[in-house]
C-alpha cells in the first residue's frame, strides 16, 4: 500500500468514492456522499470501473475503497502476507461448521505468487473477506428466512473497520479471528464439533438401521448396528450379534457420550442419525447450535456484559456476570400454536414494573373473550372494558352482538391485583412483538416439564428474586425498593439503571456452565427448518445447485 500520497490524493480521494458512489447508485446502493458543489467524475478507466462495480454492490467493500483511494488491500508484493492470512483463515472454514468451498481456497492459492497489481484479484480477494467476516460474525444464513418467529438478524461485525485494520496489521490473521465469535460456548461447540468427526465410520459401512433399538431386543438389525459401532470403534463381537446384551448397551452410552448425545444406552433416531454420518460431515445439532450462536449480537459475551439470557427449549431464564450464571428461573413460555410461540430477539430491558395493569392483546379479545361477552355482557367482570379515549364504559351501555373481530372498538384491561394475570410484576423492553416477562397467580405450571402455556410472553417462577437481583446493581436495598413500589397498591415503573441487555433464544443443544453439552426437546420444531436450509448452505456448489432447482 502506498503510504506516501502525493499532494492531489485528496482530489483523487474524492474521485474514488465518486466511482464507487456513481456505479453504486445503478445497483442501487449508497456507498459515499455526493459533494454537490463539485461535478463527478465520469473519464473512468475500464478497470477503476470493472473494480468499483465489483465492490459497490458490498456496503462494507464499497466504503473501504472508496474511502481509501481504491488502493489495493490484497495484491501487490507488500501484500503476500495479507493473502497468507485469508488463505490460512478460510481452508478452515469446516472448524466452523462452514463450507470451505464458498470462500474458494484453491484460487487463493493459485493467487499468492501474484506479485502484480491485478484489479480482478483485488476484488475477488476482498470478497471472499467480506463473506468470510459476515458468516463467523453474523451467520451463513438470514435467520429470518428460517422461520417467520425468529425475529432477530445477524447484525454482524463491521467488515469494513476490520478491513482496515487488516490492511495495516503486522498479524493479520489476528484481525481475522476477530469475527470469531467470542463466547465461550461456541469454543465448547467447535472442539465438540472436531472430537464428533473424528466418531464417523469408514466410507463404504453399511448404515445401521432406523428404528429404536433397545437392552435385550434380538433382530437382524440389532447386528447392523453393532457391525456400525464396531467400525467406529465402540464395539466388539458377540457370540449372539443379535442380540442387544449389556455389552453393547455399554458401547452405545460410550458413543453418545463422545458424540456429545443424550447418555441412556438405547439406540434411537439421534443415535442412528450421528452414528450413520458421513465422515467430515458432524453433527447437525453442534452445527445448528454454531450457527445459532454466530447469530447473536457479537458483544453478548464481550467484557462480561451482564445479560439476561431466556433459552425457550431450556424453559429457564438467567442472570449472566462475567460469564457466569447468577440467577436462574423457571419460566413457561408460549404455546406450540405458530401465533402463540415465544419469539426469538434480542432487546433492552428497561423496566421493572410494580403493580402492572394488563391491557389484554387484540388477538385474545376477539378471539377468547367477544364471543363470551356477546353471550353474556357481565362474562369477564374482571376485566374493565375501555374505549379509545381511556375511559372505562359501563357494559350495559355496550350492545356487543353489534361487533365483529375487524370492528370491535374497545380493549379490555385488568386492574393492578394478587390475581392480576400478570402477577405483582412484569418486565419491559418495549418491542414490536408486545413479547414481556412477568409473574403469573398460576404457579403450578411451573412443576410441569414441558412448559408451552402461554400466549407468546414468559411467565417467571421467581419473579421478586429476579426484579430484586435487576435492581441489586442501582440501589443498596432492592429489596425495600421493590416492597416500597408494591405497597403503593398503584402501578409503578422502575427505571434500571443501566438498561439489561436481554436475549430470547432458541438453543436445543448448548453447552452449560462447565462445559458440559446440554440437549432440550425441540419444543417447536424449528430444528427441522434450521437443519433443512443450513444443509442446503453446506452442500457442495454442485448438489447445491441442484437442490436450488428442485424446489
């Protein structure tokens, strides 16, 4: 890179992003601002031109060069260090879980003794970084492509801040793994994901059986699925390979504690599924759980910033400090109804709220209580109906058989009460979604294992523990603090100083504290999606395509 710049690299600068911002107008994509007062630019040479359409349609690549003179990041012979890098970073991609086909390995390779100045290469190069950055930071896929529940995007790192630090670094590698995401767990994943290929059998074996294979059953396939096992080297033969004895119980539980698997000696479809994996491939639950964190804001783990972390197919939610776990709840969360489901987003927590009113959701009025209004005006007399204006309407001034679900006007609320159905608490990061969490007077659900009651929002088993441990950080006595504000009788909100970042996620496979893997039931069935389009990203460019045209 030329760092001795000649007087008129100001002008040149400003031409530059006038390439980029003119060509990226066509695509259109903003890159740099227009200086009115000056006409552009348009004697562009063929290549200034086939490069600045190559970036402009990348924001991050379009801002890098069009803010740096359209000088070269990735050719040149000052620059062989900058291609080693990415080379070395990317032929890595399988670590991640990642396609390593997508990032094009073998024409970096072919491009690293490319001393000369080459715009085709430059673009090419950049490219790959740009993708490269984008998939570890902020995901292979747009989660909300996933599933319509899942509200959150990657948002990703700033490629091109990285960019330029990678343009000046004396390791540039070391920028590269800055995208990598930080939180411990995804460690835990990608060294469970490397010890899991190495359990595949040798190409050729014959697949064990589907089905559920069980301590004393005797089948045909009961041999198959020790011939498996003993090709991976967990099982041994039997005088009866029919038989399933206690030996190859044992070989089973051995096989899913490597493989990170739930431990219970039977072999069922998420056994047979890993057992029958292709070699180099891993298990699509350590793959989904990578890519589902690569989604997460990339500061969630960064200085230990305190967060509140609610894990739907865990059914709890938790206080996380430094790393570690200081609170932990119980929660119920919404129905398998796809109107009814916990949304997957992150936020800011804002409030706790002493006393709430709940203002019940549209969808509810019209849906549960309308019709038992229309039946009878004093059904609900828990509830106060209210007009647009905010006052509460007597019900024998309201004929309801006259409204629909599209026309009814009013909304009904509850009052602040031990019976409210929300409880003595909730609380709030306002959202689009109206998703909160909050007590609830219906404590026995909270004894159930499977926990999907709710309408979309998280009711919290210990609900004054856990405004008492948010309210810990700003005041001496929360617990007086949260006592003075339920004594009111009135609704009250406090402020938390300063705000809690919130996580709702959806992480059937996650390692725990001590970096032990858990695995939770897909409550909703959104593995099925995840796994469906994530294979597809994963497939070589050739199945790839075929798969594009099959649907």
């Amino acid at each position: 890179m030329n760092t001795n710049r000649s007087p008129s690299h100001s002008t040149r600068l400003r031409d530059s992003s006038r390439i980029i911002l003119w060509l990226s107008l066509g695509l259109g994509v903003l890159a740099a601002p227009l200086q009115a007062a000056t006409a552009p630019r348009l004697d562009f040479t063929p290549a200034e031109i086939a490069f600045a359409r190559g970036v402009a349609a990348d924001p991050a690549l379009a801002a890098f060069y069009g803010g740096n003179d359209l000088e070269p990041v990735f050719t040149g012979p000052e620059a062989r260090p900058r291609r080693e890098a990415l080379l070395a970073t990317v032929t890595r991609a399988a670590d991640h879980g990642l396609p390593p086909a997508r990032y094009q390995p073998e024409a970096l390779r072919g491009l690293l003794d490319r001393d000369g100045s080459d715009p085709a290469a430059e673009r090419l190069m950049a490219g790959i970084f740009s993708a490269w950055v984008h998939d570890m930071s902020a995901g292979l896929l747009d989660p909300r492509r996933v599933d319509p529940a899942i509200k959150r995007r990657g948002e990703g790192a700033d490629a091109a801040a990285l960019l330029r630090d990678f343009a000046v670094a004396t390791n540039p590698a070391a920028v590269l793994a800055r995208a990598i995401p930080a939180d411990r767990r995804y460690l835990v994943l990608q060294q469970a994901l490397s010890e899991a290929r190495g359990l595949a059998a040798p190409e050729g074996t014959p697949p064990a059986p589907e089905g559920l294979w069980r301590p004393v059953t005797r089948a045909p396939e009961v041999a198959a699925l020790r011939h498996r096992l003993a090709a991976t080297g967990f099982a041994t033969d039997a005088a009866d390979p029919a038989l399933y004895d206690d030996a190859l119980a044992d070989a089973v539980r051995a096989f899913q504690t490597a493989a990170g698997l739930p431990i219970d000696g039977v072999a069922g479809p998420q056994t047979i599924r890993r057992l029958n994996a292709p070699p180099g491939h891993g298990p699509r639950e350590l793959l989904m759980a990578m890519e589902r964190l690569r989604w997460l804001p990339d500061d969630l783990d960064e200085g230990g910033a305190r967060h509140i972390w609610v894990n739907t197919p865990a059914y709890t939610a938790e206080i996380v400090e430094e790393g570690r776990e200081v609170f932990q709840t119980r929660v119920v969360v919404g129905t398998t109804d796809p109107d009814m489901q916990t949304p997957e987003f992150s936020d800011r927590m804002l409030y706790v709220v002493a006393n709430p009113t709940w203002t019940v959701p549209r969808s509810m009025i019209v849906r549960d209580y309308l019709p038992r209004l229309q039946a009878n005006r004093h059904a609900v007399a828990h509830l106060d109906v209210i007009n647009a204006s905010g006052k509460v309407i007597p019900r024998d001034q309201i004929d309801f058989s006259r409204y629909t679900a599209a026309n009814f006007p009013y909304r009904l609320r509850q009052k602040p009460s031990d019976s409210n159905a929300l409880g003595l608490v909730k609380f709030l990061f306002p959202n689009p979604w109206n998703i909160y969490l909050h007590d609830t007077p219906s404590k026995g659900l909270f004894r159930e294992g499977r926990r999907a009651f709710s309408n979309g929002c998280v009711r919290v088993a210990d609900p004054m523990d856990l405004a008492r441990a948010l309210l810990s950080k700003q005041t001496d006595d929360p617990a007086g603090m949260l006592a003075r504000a339920l004594q009111s009788g009135r609704e009250r909100y406090l402020t938390l100083e300063p705000t809690v970042p919130i996580h709702l996620v959806y992480f059937t496979t996650l390692p725990d504290a001590d970096g032990t893997i858990r695995h939770y039931r897909d409550v909703y069935g959104r593995d099925a999606a995840l796994w469906a389009a994530l294979e597809a990203a994963l497939a070589p460019p050739d199945a790839a395509s075929e798969l594009a045209s099959a649907d």
